[in-house]
C-alpha cells in the first residue's frame, strides 16, 4: 500500500496522528495523498468518498471516533469502494463492528493492544471474569472497554504507589508503575505504557488478529 487518504474528526488526536502517519509513509516509500477532517456527528460522506476515488488511493487510514466511523463504513462499502481501497482504523473495536454490519466490512484491519479475539490465557481470564459478573450475554468487551477497565486499574496503581491523591505526586510516580491487568503485567515508561499492539482484520463481526507489532525502536 503507497498511496493512503487520511479520514478524521476535526480534532487534536486525528491531525496529530495524522502528521506521524504521514512521516511514516514518506519512510516506508509511500505518501499521503489526501486528508479530510469531518466535524463529530458527521453523517454526509459524499464528498469526502468522492476525494478517495479521485485520489486513486490504496488505503485509508480511518480516524473517525464511535458512530461516526459505523456510518463511514456503511457509506465506503456502498459506494464499493470496499473492493478496490483497504481501511486501517486504529480506534475500531467488535462493537463498531456489529454497528457496521458485515456487509461493510470487507478488507478492514485495527490496530489495538487488545482484542476480545486474542487467545492467550489473560484474555481468556479476563473472559471468564466478565461472563461470570455479567452473564455470558453481556455485551462484548473490546478493545475501548478493556482500555477503560485498564485505566482504573492503572490509576489505583498509581495512588497506590503515590500514597495521595495528589496529582503532581502521582506524576512523579508514574514512571515506577506496573499493573496486572486482562493484558498480563504492564509498566510505564515516560508517562506512557509500554505495552504489545496488534494487527486484526475484520471478519464479519469478529477479529482475526493477525500479528503482534514491533515498536518503532525495534525496527531500527
């Protein structure tokens, strides 16, 4: 894949990962041929579909958040731009899936750290947990609920290790942190995680997780 459109809502995550994407693409010796930033709520696709195939582009990095990216996707696959352009999301879990419907998601991959797909024994835990609070027919927990899970388990963590609830002494602690979670044990490292991430492509309403990536550092 060369030549990739980038698609987002109008705001500081898509532009900002999309000037990295685009740094990345000069790298591996493709381009960004096209950007388009949609308000939130956006529903009328016509416009910026009829840019992709003017474009002639290969693939398009979706950075559309909730609905609006189950309304992109209905909209792409009507237009059957599913059949000749790829859609890579880096925010797409199984319940965006399901609000899409199968018939919109051909040749669609995510990234995430996690999957509800994954078959490792954290996963499978984390499962059984879920169906044992909730009922085996509970919504699935993707990616976005996990990291939400995640997050409070990662601040407890963090007051843990601070003894306060202080923000700035929190801060100071981050970089001490480690927490067990549904993705086995994790660490911060400069305030960030440092955690796996993983390529899945959609099938029908599931993930077929198809590899662990290596961070940038490990490519060098």
């Amino acid at each position: 894949m060369r030549r990739w459109f980038v698609v987002g809502n109008d705001y500081v995550w898509p532009r900002r990962t999309a000037r990295a994407a685009r740094r990345y693409a000069r790298d591996a010796r493709g381009r960004v041929c096209g950007e388009a930033y949609l308000p939130l709520g956006a529903d009328d696709f016509h416009d910026v579909l009829r840019r992709i195939e003017r474009a002639d582009a290969d693939a398009v990095l979706m950075l559309l958040v909730g609905s609006d990216a189950v309304r992109f996707n209905r909209a792409f696959a009507a237009a059957g731009l599913d059949q000749r352009c790829l859609r890579l999301s880096t925010l797409m879990d199984e319940n965006m899936l399901l609000g899409s419907g199968p018939e919109a998601t051909a040749d669609l991959y995510s990234t995430a750290g996690f999957f509800a797909s994954l078959a490792d024994q954290n996963t499978m835990d984390f499962h059984g947990q879920y169906a044992d609070r909730f009922g085996v027919s509970a919504p699935t927990p993707g990616s976005l609920g996990e990291s939400c899970y995640e997050g409070v388990l990662l601040l407890a963590a963090l007051i843990e290790r601070a003894r306060t609830l202080d923000v700035s002494a929190i801060g100071a602690a981050a970089d001490t942190v480690s927490y067990e979670g549904p993705r086995g044990l994790l660490s911060l490292d400069g305030r960030h995680v440092r955690q796996r991430i993983y390529l899945a492509r959609a099938d029908g309403l599931d993930f077929n997780v198809l590899a662990q990536l290596r961070a940038p550092h490990e490519l060098l």
